[in-house]
C-alpha cells in the first residue's frame, strides 16, 4: 500500500494542475475590451463599422446550420447540396439578366432602323 503522506502530495498537485491551469489560463487572458483597446484607432473605426455586417453573416451562418441539421444526411452534404443550389440559381438569374440585356439592345436596334428609315 503506498505511503498516505504520498498519495496526499499526488492528489494536491493533480488538483493544482487541473484548477490551477485553466485558472492561470482564465486570469492572463485578455478580454475582448482589452483587445480592441488595443488596436490603432483605424482599426477600431473598421471594426466598428464592420461589426453589423459581420454578426449579420454569422446570424445567417447559424441559421442555415439550423436548417442543414434538420434533414437526415450530414450537415457537409445538405451544405454543398445548398451551394450547388444557391450556384444553379445565381447562373438562372444571370442568363435572365442577359437576355433581358439582349432584348432591350434588340428594341433599341429595331427603333433606330425604323427612326432611320422613317
């Protein structure tokens, strides 16, 4: 059986090590404030103005985390799925633009060849 005096050194310095770490951890870490207290002020300024579109992205990031994991596949495979989507509709949107853009160009070749005949 081992010596009590001993196993009463081990037990304080494992609970040193496994309070005492994240302690230390916790106590020189700087806040948040401290951070920004510490950067040039064109960097605040940024910051700061940055700071709305930045929480929008990441509200819009856990949202559509939300909806990925409401379906039975992995969350990577629903979020590629959604990519692909999201790339076939951009290209839709762009050819409709463009044809759109091609019409008008039309008309206004069809008016000025009937202006100019006129």
């Amino acid at each position: 059986m081992p010596n009590p005096r001993t196993t009463f050194k081990m037990l304080v310095a494992g609970a040193a090590m496994c309070i005492g770490g994240p302690a230390l951890v916790w106590y020189v870490s700087p806040t948040e404030e401290e951070l920004f207290k510490r950067y040039n002020p064109e960097l605040q300024k940024r910051s700061l103005e940055n700071r709305k579109e930045r929480q929008e992205d990441f509200d819009k990031f856990v949202t559509n985390l939300k909806e990925y994991s409401k379906s039975d596949k992995p969350i990577w495979t629903v979020a590629k799925e959604a990519e692909e989507k999201n790339r076939r509709e951009a290209a839709a949107k762009m050819r409709e633009e463009q044809q759109a853009l091609a019409a008008g160009i039309e008309r206004r070749r069809q008016e000025i060849r009937s202006s100019a005949s006129s």
